[in-house]
C-alpha cells in the first residue's frame, strides 16, 4: 500500500474526499439553477468564493502550491432577486431522519442573522441526498429552533412542517426562488 503525507493510504484518501465532496451535487444543481435566473433576467445570484492566502505560486504557471484560508467565509450565495437582497447557506445530508448541527458554523447563523435583521432575506437550502428531499428554511424558523430545542439535529419532522419543500425539475434544477417569491 502506498502511503500519502501524513500517512493517509490510499483508501483513506479516498474516502476522505468523497466526504469533503459530498455537497457537490448539490452546489452544481444550485449553480445550474443560478445561471437560468441569470439568463432569464429573473436574479442576479453568485456563489461567493472562500477567502484564502496564497504562501507560494509557481510565478511562470500561476499554479498555487501552498494557501491556506485566510478568514472565515460567510455563507455560500448572494444577489438580489425582485429588488430585494437574498443570502443563503446551502447544507447536505445523508442522514434520512435529522440534520446534525455540527455542519453549522456560529459565524454563518451569525451572518444570516444580520441579514434578516437589516431586511434581507436569509435562508438554508438543505438537501436529504438520500431521500431526494430539498427545502427553503428561513432564518427566523431556524433560529425558533435552535433557541428552543436542545437538540443535536433538526429532526426531519420539523423540516416538513416549517420548511419549504423544493420540487426538482429540469429548468431550473431547484427552483427555489418560486418559494422566496412567496415570502415578499
């Protein structure tokens, strides 16, 4: 068996990507969704990019060989959809009964926080990758909650009752604009 730095083996590695990429479908389908409201003048929505500081680049390839993530990021998207500022965090599970909060971090709840507060709309995309599930959660459902549950995990239960629930379709992907179009 050939041994990685740090000594991750090579099945190690593997699944320890499949980990870090299990969010990517989801993102893709965002992003997908994204560029048809882009194209059909409906929002404006970006994903933001990870503040990160370069160590050392290859100055001829441009090629980074050692960065590391220069401060935490906010949430995942922005943009503005019917006059009004959106901000969201989009979140994946394979979990079929809860969500575990320990894929939260306090500086996300944080920034949704001031944007609801400021008038914008702040919301969670979650996806039940397994079930095929998607649903809009705003902050101020998500922040009821948190505040008073002493849960680990948002039982799915309370996804189905609070939560909108996203239907998948092939233009957009996941439209979940049709649901923050109700709220204003």
């Amino acid at each position: 068996m050939v041994n990685y730095p740090l000594g991750i083996d090579i099945k190690e590695k593997k699944k320890l990507t499949q980990y870090g990429n299990r969010g990517m479908s989801l993102e893709q389908e965002i992003n997908e969704s994204n560029r048809y409201y882009l194209n059909k003048e409906i929002a404006v929505i970006y994903k933001k990019d990870t503040p990160i500081k370069i160590v050392k680049m290859n100055e001829e390839t441009k090629q980074i060989s050692s960065a590391f993530f220069s401060k935490h990021s906010t949430t995942d998207y922005n943009g503005v959809f019917k006059g009004k500022y959106i901000d969201f965090e989009a979140k994946t599970t394979n979990n079929k009964t809860a969500f575990p909060l320990a894929n939260f971090h306090s500086y996300q709840l944080e920034h949704l926080k001031r944007i609801t507060k400021l008038g914008g709309i702040g919301f969670v995309l979650f996806e039940f990758k397994t079930l095929n599930l998607y649903f809009v959660v705003f902050y101020k459902e998500l922040d009821y909650f948190l505040t008073n549950n002493k849960r680990k995990s948002i039982p799915l239960s309370f996804f189905k009752e609070k939560g909108k629930q996203i239907k998948r379709g092939i233009e957009p992907p996941l439209d979940y604009l049709k649901i923050i179009e109700k709220k204003l």
